[in-house]
C-alpha cells in the first residue's frame, strides 16, 4: 500500500496524566497496537520502503529501555528479545537512538507516512505524541511528501483476521459471562452501579482488563438518555433496566445491549417493545450482507423500524406514509445508527461508507425508546459478515425474552 521510497513512523500514545502525579491506565495507540502488538509506552514503528541501502532497517521497533531502577519501581518492561518475540519485529532498539536512525533514513525517502486521528467523529483537543512529531518532523523536513497512514490503517483494520476474531470472540464470551451473573443478581432495589460491580467483577476474573467502554446501567426513563453513564440510581419494580456493557480482552472489545425486566417479568407492553426491538435487528442482520453500503443499510433498518412503530402505535401509519423519505417521525423513538464497526476501537475505524464485506465485524443496535413510558428497550449483539452468512459472536448470550425470564427466576 506503500509508495516507493517512504518512511512510516507511528508513535504509541501518551501516558495521560490526571492530578498531582497521578496518571490514566495506559492505552495504546490502536494503530501501533495492530501493526507490532506491542502495549508499551513510548514505542515507535519505523517502516521503510524501497530504499537501497541498508535492508535490515526495512523495519525497526524501538522500545522503552528498561533499567534496574525501572524494573523494581515499574517491573519488567519488554527486553529486546520480548519485544521481536511479540512483534514479528527483528531489529528492535532503544527509544533513545530513534532521532538518529530516523535523520539517517528521512534524506534516503521521498515520502513520510504519518499518523493523524481521522475517525469521522472524533472530537479531542489533546495533542499525541503522533501530533507533535509531525510538527517536528515537517520544521526539519519541509520539502518531503507528507502521506496520511489512516487511511491505510483503516483498510488494513476494517477486515478481520483469525487471530483478531478469536480475541473478539473471547471478548464476547466474558461479556456473556457478566450478563449471565447479572441475569441472577438484579432484582427491584438493587442500586445500578451494583450491577456494574457484579460485571465488572466477572469480567477480571475472567482475565478481562475491565470495561470496553463506560458502561450504561440504566432503569426506567434513564434508558432513554443514550449516554446515561450516571449508574447511581435504584432499579425499580416494574421498570425495565438497559445494559449496555462490553468486555475488553487483550485490547478488543464486545459491545453489548440487553434490556431486562427488572423483577424478572415483562408486562405485556414491555414484551411488545421489547419483541418489535429483537424483530428489527433480526431483519437488519439479514441485511447487513456483503455488497450493501453503510448509508442504504441505514435507511432499510429505518423502513423497518418504522413498520414496528406504527405497529406499537407510537406513530400513525398515514402520516408515516405522507412525511419526506428522511423519515422524520421514526427518530422520535430511533435517533441514532444501526451499526458501527467493532475492533480494537468500540467505534472501529473503516473507510466511509465503506461497503460491506466478509471478515468484516460490526454490532447491530435498534432500540426504542419512549420517554413518555419512562421505557426505553435497546438489543446490541456483535456480529461477523461472511461470504455465505453472518456469525454471530454474541449467539451463546441470552437474548428471547421467555430465555431471560428463565434466568431471572431460578431459585
Ligand atoms: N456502547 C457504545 C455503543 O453501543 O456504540
Ligand atoms: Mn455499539
Ligand atoms: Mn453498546
């Protein structure tokens, strides 16, 4: 995917800071992550390509030095050796000879691939260590080609290889486990970050690191808020509560919705909602096909969805049949997408409007939500398109309601 002559420098991210010396759980750039494998701080991948000289520096990692002063206070980093072993990576050095390598090889390339954040929604003011090196890099070298690797990474990372659908599978299946707990634990009164602990807790000891994203514990007319992250209140007798909550395994993730009745029994309206929600991603799975595109996906899901609306009576059939073809009166009750791609970001990055494609992996989420009801129902399973069929990674976990309700109401 490279042009001749090029260099390619992907940096990990920062250790992120918080107060005083405090400093965030390190999370790795997932680019890096995916080209070397390698979690540790202050990386660098160096890629060159078609240069004459010097064939043993086609590739070279460079990695934190350890010293004895950092393996008592941090433990062991990665050894050279550790680092090739993971990595694939024969030649691997210490950051520290990094400028010098890189001023040997800059003035043999014509092109430099470099590493800017184009996922369509980010939204951060933070600078990465990415950012700041292609500031440096274009002060000392204003006359080279400057190259976005995104774009590539996004290709590379929008399919699937076995090894990373094992790891999401293993994703999915803890995540099953937690629900699973949960499914035994919730009953009215208990408070929502409680459920949030018994799922936390299935997760590491499962060998998770813990949550692939905030998770949404959400009761009642809470679940009608999307991002409800709050988890402080009491789940209530009759209410209906939204999980929305996913395990990380080794740097993938699962994304997961169940809506549960909280005593363990749904009304006869929450069945409904609750079965039109489970019919429409059923219907969106079959459509979410090798061919299709994100954006003509989007608008058969909604068709669809509207059908289930007017069926519940939430809105009228004949003034569905008269309004725009945008569909203005489903995102009263559906405001927001059907799917997103599902790797080592929750919200993966994939070329825009990218066709869909086998070895692909991407969730299916319909949900309605009708705050006038104080209910809100979402269903989110994790799903990998093939050529013949799709696979569902999350088809061991509970989701039709007499299933659910089983569960809730043993012993
Ligand atoms: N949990 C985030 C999402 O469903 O997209
Ligand atoms: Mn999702
Ligand atoms: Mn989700």
């Amino acid at each position: 995917m490279l042009k001749p002559r090029s260099l390619v420098i992907v940096h990990a991210n920062d250790v992120m800071p918080t107060n005083a010396d405090g400093v965030m759980a390190f999370r790795q750039n997932a680019d890096l992550y995916h080209l070397t494998g390698i979690q540790q701080e202050e990386t660098i991948l160096m890629i060159a390509t078609g240069l004459n000289a010097e064939p043993d520096h086609a590739e070279i990692l460079f990695t934190r030095e350890t010293s004895e002063r950092i393996a008592i206070w941090e433990g062991e980093k990665l050894t050279k050796e550790a680092a090739t072993a993971a990595s694939g990576i024969r030649r691997v050095e210490w950051t520290g000879a990094f400028e010098s390598h890189f001023h040997r090889l800059a003035p043999q390339c014509d092109h430099i691939y470099l590493l800017t954040n184009e996922h369509l929604r980010a939204t951060t003011v933070v600078e990465t260590r990415n950012d700041r090196f292609i500031r440096r890099c274009r002060e000392r070298y204003p006359l080279h080609r400057y190259e976005r690797l995104a774009p590539l990474m996004h290709r590379l990372r929008m399919i699937k290889g076995d090894e990373e659908i094992a790891m999401l599978r293993k994703a999915c299946e803890i995540t099953g486990s937690g629900f699973r707990r949960a499914l035994g634990f919730v009953k009215p009164g208990v408070g929502e970050w409680e459920v949030e602990a018994e799922f936390l807790h299935e997760f590491v000891r499962k060998g998770s690191r813990g949550f692939a994203y905030l998770p949404i514990i959400a009761s009642g007319g809470n679940a009608c808020a999307l991002h409800y992250i709050d988890n402080n209140r009491r789940c209530a007798d009759g209410a209906m509560l939204l999980l929305d909550v996913g395990a990380e395994y080794a740097g993938w993730n699962a994304d997961m919705t169940r809506t549960i009745p909280v005593n363990g029994r749904f009304t006869p309206r929450q069945r409904d909602v609750y079965n039109a929600v489970l019919r429409v991603l059923r219907a969106a799975n079959e459509r979410l096909r090798p061919g299709n595109t994100p954006s003509a996906y989007h608008k058969e899901v909604v068709a669809i969805m509207e059908e289930e609306l007017v069926k519940l009576g939430l809105i009228d059939a004949g003034e569905a049949a008269s309004q725009g073809p945008d569909k203005p009166l489903v995102a009263k009750y559906f405001m927001h997408g059907v799917s997103h791609h599902l790797g080592l970001d929750v919200h993966d990055v994939a070329p825009s409007n990218e066709p869909f494609a086998p070895g692909m992996v991407l969730t299916i989420e319909p949900g309605i939500y009708i705050r006038e009801e104080d209910l809100g129902v979402r269903l989110e399973n994790d799903v990998l398109i093939g050529a013949d069929t799709n696979t569902d990674l999350m088809d061991h976990i509970p989701i039709e309601a007499d299933e659910i309700e089983d569960l809730m109401n043993r012993g």
